[in-house]
C-alpha cells in the first residue's frame, strides 16, 4: 500500500483518495470517504514522535499505535477508516466489480462474525464504502491475485494425421476410445475417431513401443511399423 519511502511528516506521505491536512503546529488530519483521523506529533516522546487516532479503533482512547515513522502513522490510521470501492479500484488498479466481487467473497467469509463489518449501509450509486479492516484484507488479495502467473491456456490438437509416431517428438496427441481400463488407438485409416488423448512421453521396451499420458498413466502399443491417428500441439 506504500506509495512513500523516507517520510519526514505526514504531508509527505500520498495516499490515494486520501487528504492529509496539518491542523495545528502539532496536529494532522488524515481524511478519506469523509472519516477522519488524526497523527499529533509528540516529538521527543521515547514512545514515538507520531500518536495515530481513529475514532474507528476500538482501542483505549482510540489510540492506534506511537511510532517514529509517518508513513506508519498515516497507514496506521488508514487501516481502520472506511473507504470506497472506487479508491481500492485505484490503489490496486482494478474495477470497481472486481473490488466488489471481493467484498462479496469476503462478506460470505465474516458472515459468523458480527462485529467484523466488510459494507457499510451508506448507499453510494456505482460505488461502495467498506469498513478499514476489510478494506485491507481485500487489497491484499487483489494484490495476491495480480502476483500469480497468468494459467497457460491448455494445449489443443492441431490437424490430425494417419502416420507411424516415428519422429514424433511428444506432447502430442492420439486419437482413440476410452474403454473398460484400457485407451484403444484409432484403427480406421479412411478416418479419424474417437478424442484425442495428450502423451507426454514414449519409449521402446522388448520391441513394444510404450507412451505416458498427462495424467501419468501407460499404455502399451504396438511396434514401431504401426501408424495412428497423431496430431501435434498447436
């Protein structure tokens, strides 16, 4: 969620959707979605330069946490504000219903914790506003979710082929039926049947040619001379 690195003072901190005022010689405001909380700067305190308060803390005097560090303090606070679905979207840069659709998996996930609130009631056209703790939780997976490699689309046959399999190097594909615990190849050389299965492996063994499907399970064939219904990966 950091944005800042080395902040002096929370204005040197930027958030989006976040206003950050100096009130006073010693007093901040951080404001989103309308909620307010507050940074007092208690420099020369052992505890901590920066004191966070939120009124949504749940804490003794609503004291978040003391610590030396802006940055902190402003995230501290930001933690527990409320905040729009169209402000994650931008932070995480995504949609606003892939903010939402979320909000919703996590709503079903704190469905037997009461006082764990993911939506408030403020009704808000095309948009949301979210409590701070699930606020959190859902960047969090968005950004997970945008961490993962993108799934490789699964390997398809191209043109089928009535041929020996010899310089056919695998993954390919032979065509043939399931039947009762065995695959039996396609025989009719005017056409080809039944589905295609993925091999990903073949070798000769007492001159019986043997092959290994994706899921790792063998089958035997027949000698090097035989021809099959064989197509190779697009």
């Amino acid at each position: 969620m950091s944005a800042t690195t080395n902040a002096q003072t929370p204005a040197d901190v930027v958030r989006p959707g976040v206003t950050i005022r100096q009130r006073s010689a010693m007093e901040w405001t951080i404001e989103r979605a309308g909620h307010m909380g507050v940074l007092f700067d208690e420099e020369g305190m052992k505890r901590g330069r920066w004191c966070a308060w939120s009124p949504f803390a749940g804490t003794h005097k609503g004291i978040v946490l003391f610590t030396d560090s802006a940055e902190e303090a402003v995230d501290a606070v930001l933690a527990t504000l409320p905040a729009l679905a169209s402000t994650l979207a931008e932070t995480a840069g995504v949609t606003i219903a892939d903010v939402l659709a979320e909000a919703a998996v996590l709503t079903q996930e704190w469905a037997d914790q009461p006082r764990r609130l993911v939506l408030h009631a403020k009704v808000l056209p095309g948009d949301a506003e979210l409590s701070g703790p699930a606020a959190l939780v859902i960047l969090e997976a968005l950004a997970s979710r945008a961490a993962k490699p993108a799934e490789e689309a699964a390997p398809v046959p191209g043109e089928p082929e009535w041929r020996t399999l010899k310089g056919v190097q695998a993954p390919f594909f032979l065509y043939g039926e399931e039947r009762p615990g065995v695959f039996s190849p396609a025989g009719d050389r005017k056409r080809v049947t039944g589905q295609p299965l993925r091999i990903t492996r073949v070798w000769s063994e007492r001159g019986m040619r043997r092959a290994e499907d994706e899921n790792g399970r063998e089958l035997y064939l027949w000698g090097a001379a035989a021809k099959y219904w064989v197509a190779l990966p697009r």
